[in-house]
C-alpha cells in the first residue's frame, strides 16, 4: 500500500504541478507566464512541478544538496521557457477574446474612477450629474454603494438634500439611494417622505422593495415613536422596529453621556482658566503692590537720606537737628546703624555724636538695639566708654554684647587675653576656635578639635552630660588643644 501510494504521488506530480497550464484564458496576453511569478498571491501550493521537487528537499542530509538544484532548474524553466511558449501558441484564441477583455479593463477603470469620485470629492460628483443618473450605471452605482458603506453623519446637510431631491424627482432612483434616509443630516420631511414610500411600496404590493426601504429608513437613529408606530401599523417587522428604536436609544445614551463629559471637559477647563486669570490678577496685584512699596520706600529713604548724611555733618547742630526726627519712622535707624557700620565713602562718625545716640539708644532699647549693637563695636567710641559697656554686659550676661565689644579694637588687649582663658566664655572661645581663621598650626589638629567636640555635644544629646558638664568638658578640650597665649587675631575669630 506504501508503494501505490508513494507511485501514485509520483504520477499526479506533474498534474498537480501544472496547474498554470490551466490558467483562464480571458484575453490577457501571457497569463500562464503571469500566473508562475504571481502563484504566491492565487496559490496555497506549488503550481510548477519544480516548485513540487523542492518539497522533497527536507529530507535530512542528501535532501537539499539533490533537489533544490533540480527543483529550482525545473522551475525556472517553466516560468521562463515552458509557460511562455504555451502562451505564445495560444495567442490567436487570446486575440479573439481581447476586445471583451479590454472592454471589462475599461468598465474596471471607469468604476475605480468613479468610486474615486464620490469618495473623495462627493460635491463635485453630485456636480458632475452623472451619480444620479439612473442611465449611468457605473456612477450611479458607486453612489450607491457608497451611501451603503458610510458613516450616518458622513453626509452634510447639503449633499444629502441634493440627492434626496433628485430621488424625489426621479423616483427610480429610490431604491439603489434608500441608504440617505439614514443620514443624521436628512429633514424630517424628508424622512417622512420615505417611511410613506416605503408603506406604499409594500401596499402596492412590493413587499421586498418596502422592506428594503424601511431597513434603510431604521438604520436613521432620528426615527420618532409616531413613525415607528406608522411602520407598524403598515405591516413592517415588529422585530425589526423593536432593534431600530433599541439601537436609537443607544445612541442618545451614548450622546448624552458624551455631552455630560464634554460639558465635565468644558467645565473643568474653564474652572482651569478660571483659577489661572485668578493667579495672574493676584499675581498683578501683588506685583503692583511690590512696586508700589518700591516707589514708597524709595521716597522714604529719600527723605530720610539728608538725616542720614547728618551724622558725618561737622556743624553739630545740623546733627541736633536731624536726631529730633528719630521717633518719625523707625527706618531712620536702622540707616543710622548701617551708615555708622559701613559708609560707601569710608567716613566715621564722630565720637560724641556716637555717645548721643548711644545714650538715645539705652532710652529706647528695643526701638534701638541694632543701632546699638553697630555703635558698641566702633573703633570711635573710645577705650573708656568700650570698657565701660564691657563691664556692664559682663555683669548682665549679655554674649551677644560681649562678643561685639570683644570684637572693638578701643577694647584694651588684656581683657582680650583674659576672655581668651575665662572659663565663663566657653560658647564665645569654642565658636572662635571653630571659625574658618583660627591659626591652628595644622589641619590635623583642627580635625581632632572638631571630632572631639562633636563627640561631646552628641554624648549631651543622649543624656550622658547637663550644661554644665559639657561647658567643663569644652573648658578642658580648649585648654588642652588651643595655644596658650591668646593669638593675636583671636578677637577676629570671634563671630558677631
């Protein structure tokens, strides 16, 4: 059974494997040569018996090597020598049929054309008139089909009343352009129009030719109740009414809910702008504002200048002057504190005049204390009065004093010193032995300094030392690192 088989898979190779010798033969030149180089696209087999020899190249190892080169020789010389020749002697019969081969190309090419036509420039084909005209076939037809296949709001309001007028005119037309009636776009007369020539249709007699109109007509989603009801009546499928009104309310479901997001959309946009023009305005009026303040301040400080420059003024009553303008706007003395600490042209200010306002300043501290703090570490103010503010901010625990005076060449050298070594200044000599220009006489030190230190503080965070304890430990740490004699910029170490 294995042999017959394997004999009779031989004998029907070649039967099977040309099957381009039975090509039909419609009046094109050379089909059967056309049919080998095209088989990918008409065949699920071979069509050559070449084509068949290279299926027997799978098997293992002798497979390829033997019949590839003869499959792929048979081929090619069927496509190229066997196939042409056929054709060649078939030609006279492939003379005889052209005429009707080339007509059916041009039938072919005037409804690609007119499909082209109404699909990409529908008004210009309702233009041409050759769509609806019921002689015109080819056109006519596309349109047709063309209204079959279209979305139900592709058409304008325009087109559609257009063709919709020329069925209404030429009623035989009906039938091939009842897929309008379905246009969202159509009047409702005019769908009207076709639900009662639908209903005549069927009482005429024409029960196919009605049904066919209605199916057009329900495809509509803007069919109303009453019209359904009138189909109905007239005899129409009850089914069919019943899955035309269920997809229209489908469709208003699905409008509705497309409006309410779109309107969602509009108003969550509009909440955005809203919000948005609202930061603008609040961002113009603070910057209005801003400016506004700029302008004022610009004002003040050039009112306030001539009492500013008062202070450097050699006649002492242009000085008396401008200090009983003190309690007019508290600006004036923080530009008397900046003006004594940093002049743009390097003057000092004199020294009774600083004792003046040292004076007004003890009056009214908290109007005052940065004019204060500016005045008590001028060079100007004198060793004895430095000296004096000394021993008072000593007594009243004042750091921040003292680390201003402290800082004040008027102060004598030897409190300097003593403060260097005064175990009450632990705070003051730590921050001063932290500063970036301490004399340490190398990194290494001042690395260890800081570890240690740290390691202190971090012992008094868990709890292992109170206050006290770790200003002794500080105390201890400084003795031991620091130099014993004060350097010489110490007191600039010191941070105000």
């Amino acid at each position: 059974m294995l042999v017959k088989a394997l004999v009779g898979l031989i004998l029907s190779l070649p039967i099977s494997g040309c099957l381009y010798l039975a090509v039909e033969r419609n009046g094109e030149f050379f089909p059967s040569t056309r049919d080998i180089w095209n088989a990918r696209q008409k065949y699920v087999l071979p069509p050559t018996l070449g084509g068949w020899v290279c299926f027997f190249a799978q098997i293992p190892y002798v497979g390829p090597f033997v019949f590839y080169p003869v499959g792929y020789t048979v081929h090619y010389a069927e496509g190229c020598v066997i196939a042409p020749a056929y054709d060649i002697v078939c030609m006279p019969y492939d003379l005889c049929r052209r005429p009707a081969y080339l007509a059916e190309c041009r039938c072919r090419e005037e409804a690609w054309q007119a499909e082209k036509s109404v699909c990409h420039n529908l008004d210009a084909a309702l233009d041409d008139g050759r769509c609806l005209s019921p002689s015109n076939t080819v056109y006519h037809k596309a349109l047709s089909e063309m209204l079959g296949k279209a979305e139900h709001d592709a058409l304008t309001t325009g087109q559609v009343s257009r063709i919709v007028a020329a069925i209404q005119s030429d009623e035989s037309l009906l039938l091939d352009m009842r897929d309008v009636s379905r246009q969202a776009m159509m009047k409702d007369d005019d769908r009207e129009w076709f639900i009662q020539k639908a209903i005549e249709l069927r009482h005429d007699g024409r029960c196919e030719d009605g049904d066919a109109v209605a199916v057009a007509v329900c495809r509509s989603r803007k069919v109303s109740d009453a019209q359904y009801d009138e189909l109905v009546g007239a005899g129409f499928s009850v089914g069919m009414v019943a899955s035309s009104k269920h997809a229209r309310e489908s469709y208003n479901k699905r409008l509705a809910e497309e409006a309410a997001k779109e309107a969602a959309r509009r108003k969550a946009v509009e909440e955005q702008q809203a919000r948005i023009r609202a930061m603008e305005e609040e961002s113009k009026r603070r910057e209005a504002e801003r400016i506004r303040r700029e302008e004022e301040m610009k004002k003040r400080l050039e009112t306030l200048k001539p009492l500013v420059e008062a202070l450097f003024s050699d006649d002492a009553t242009v000085f008396r002057s401008a200090l009983q303008h003190a309690d007019d706007d508290p600006w004036l003395r923080i530009m008397w504190a900046d003006a004594i600490k940093h002049d743009t042209n390097c003057r000092k200010v004199r020294h009774e005049y600083l004792v003046v306002l040292l004076n007004l300043s003890e009056k009214e501290p908290e109007k005052s204390k940065r004019l204060m703090n500016v005045i008590l570490g001028q060079k100007e103010l004198g060793e004895e009065l430095t000296l004096k503010y000394y021993e008072k901010s000593v007594a009243d625990h004042d750091e921040e004093k003292i680390r201003i005076l402290l800082r004040n060449p008027a102060l004598p050298v030897n409190i300097v010193q003593q403060a260097y070594n005064n175990p009450d200044y632990v705070s003051i000599r730590y921050a001063a032995a932290m500063a970036r220009n301490f004399p340490w006489s190398n990194s290494e030190d001042r690395k260890e300094f800081v570890a240690k230190s740290r390691a202190l503080f971090n012992e008094k965070s868990r709890g292992g030392k109170d206050d006290k304890a770790l200003n002794e430990a500080l105390d201890s740490l400084m003795k031991e690192m620091l130099p014993a004699d004060m350097p010489e910029n110490w007191r600039w170490c010191i941070p105000r």
